[in-house]
C-alpha cells in the first residue's frame, strides 16, 4: 500500500522554523516526509536534516520522498524521546530547529491490518513501531477495570469511560476481545443508543484513549520538550503540531514553563530561585488550519501549531 499523508499545517509550520541554508532541522515525526521536503527545499542544497520516526514503512516512503536531496537527509528508526542520544550519536551538538507532527498518520489509520481505525475490522493492534511486543489487544484484555477506566476517562475523555471498562471486563470473561470489531460492538453496547446517534463514532474516543496509553505517546511528550529546547541554537526554534488537547495542553504548559521557569512568589521584589528563561513563545495562540485546508483535508480540523524560540 502507497504511504498516503497530507501534512498538516504544511506552510505555517516550516515557514515558523525559519529555515536558513546551512542550518541543521530535525523532523522527530518524519511520516511520509511531506514537513521534511519543504525544509530540505528551502536548505538549497546546504545544511542537514535528519529524519525520525518509529514507524518502518514511514522511513521506507520518506526515503523516496526525499531521495532527491541525497546525504543532506539522514534518516534514524527511533522515537523522538531519544533525540539527545541519536543527535549525539551523529556528532551533532545544536540544531537550528526541530518539528513535531504527533498522532496518527493517515496512512497508519487507512492501513487495516495496523488496528488503529475503528472503522475496519482487523486485529486489535495499535503500535506505533511493531517492533514492541505489546499490543492494543494485551491493554484490552488484561488491564484491571480501574486502569481502563482511568485511561479511557483520561486519555480519551469519554464521559462513559466507566461503563466501557465494565462493559470490556464483563465481555472478555466469556472469551478473549481480538478485533477492533469485537471492540467497538463493546463500546456501544456500554453507551446509551440516544447519545450514539449524536456526535462522533461511539469508539473514537476509546481507541484514541487505548492508542495513546499503548504508544505512551503523552509521556513522551512530556519527557521531551524541555531536551529539546536545550539542543536548540541560539534562535532555533521549536514547532510542534498537535491534534486534540490532553497534548495541546501539554505543549501550552511545558513552553511557558521554558519562557518563565521562575518559582518565586509574586510578592518577590527580585527573582531569587535562580531558574532562567531559555526563550520565548512566539504562539501566544496556537496557530490552526485555513478553512481551504479542513475542506480539502477534514483530519486538520483538530490541529494547532505551537513555536517556541530559543534564545541563549
């Protein structure tokens, strides 16, 4: 199957790392490397960027992309929590910026067999990077009814998170949940049918909630933002685009803590806690998607962009 992938918030996001020929980029979410060929465009055949993502069919598609650009582009099959050690790895110590793309891609979704979409019956799966052994099918089957409860009511932010988990604990005593079918029949047994014909899928929420516990995709995020603030040059920017808001908020957060990391009490005369600013927001509110763009690509809907600057 062709990586199919429409970047999101393509232009706003590589016109805000301002990219200078010359300079070093990182896209810590290369997915098809729709962000990544606009970058090495604009590098007008000097400076580096460097590739990642845990996705091996992802690094198989971008190589392809990105071919034209021959050894400016170095590709690594990671997750972007590494960032620190792969950069070291390469001899590199600061770079002029970095970008994130988080989620799912398009093509993870429309790839069945992948059990991320609730739309297609397939094998309860989910991972992000198939080397892991753990499966969406394990979470489902084997954690207790408080833990999937909390992750459906935290992570997915589902107001009947406590009836799904009953529901998904009672059905697999009777025999073990293996597809996303089996799953999303669950889900809107546990939902009352005049709420299911309102809004969204009834499983959206779940398989997002069951996605993101598995790929441990907001501990990750949080575990990296402020190290990648610190291999940033002087100038270099961060952006980073995310898609519903248990990461928006996240990103909000963690750069404001960065720009004002002072813990004083208001009523201080002077800053006595010692913690220094390491740059400035650019975004005081997110940049989000054109209304052209959500008609032609309906998964921008949800996307905001965040910039932070380093400044040393």
């Amino acid at each position: 199957m062709k990586f199919a992938h429409k970047s999101v918030l393509l232009d706003e996001t590589v016109d805000s790392l301002n990219v200078h020929v010359g300079g070093i980029y990182v896209d810590g979410t290369l997915g098809g490397g729709g962000h990544a060929y606009e970058v090495c465009k604009r590098l007008n055949g000097q400076g580096r960027l460097i590739g990642i993502d845990q996705d091996e069919e992802a690094i198989k598609a971008a190589s392809v992309k990105l071919e034209e650009f021959g050894n400016m582009v170095t590709f690594v099959r990671s997750n972007y929590v590494s960032i620190e050690e792969i950069l070291k790895n390469l001899g590199i110590d600061k770079v002029d910026g970095i970008m994130l793309d988080l989620g799912v891609s398009s093509h993870q979704l429309d790839t069945v067999e992948r059990g991320f979409s609730y739309k297609a019956d397939a094998p309860l799966d989910m991972r992000m990077d198939v080397r892991n052994e753990v499966t969406a099918k394990d979470i489902v089957n084997s954690y207790g009814e408080i833990d999937l409860y909390r992750i459906i009511r935290d992570y997915g932010e589902d107001k009947f998170a406590k009836n799904i988990a009953r529901h998904i604990v009672k059905e697999r005593q009777n025999k073990p949940i293996n597809t996303t079918n089996e799953l999303t029949e669950i889900i809107k047994a546990a939902i009352p049918a005049k709420v299911r014909m309102k809004g969204g899928h009834p499983a959206k929420r779940t398989f997002q909630a069951i996605r993101i516990e598995l790929n441990k995709e907001l501990e990750v995020l949080d575990h990296s933002i402020d190290t990648m603030i610190d291999l940033l040059a002087d100038h270099g920017r961060l952006s980073i685009i995310t898609f519903h808001s248990l990461e928006d908020r996240i990103v909000k957060n963690r750069f404001k803590n960065n720009e004002n990391p002072c813990t004083c009490p208001a009523d201080f005369p002077v800053c006595v806690c010692g913690k220094k600013s390491k740059g400035r927001i650019i975004t005081r509110k997110p940049i989000v998607p054109k209304e052209e763009e959500i008609e032609n690509n309906s998964r921008s809907k949800s996307s905001k962009l965040r910039v932070f600057e380093r400044i040393i």
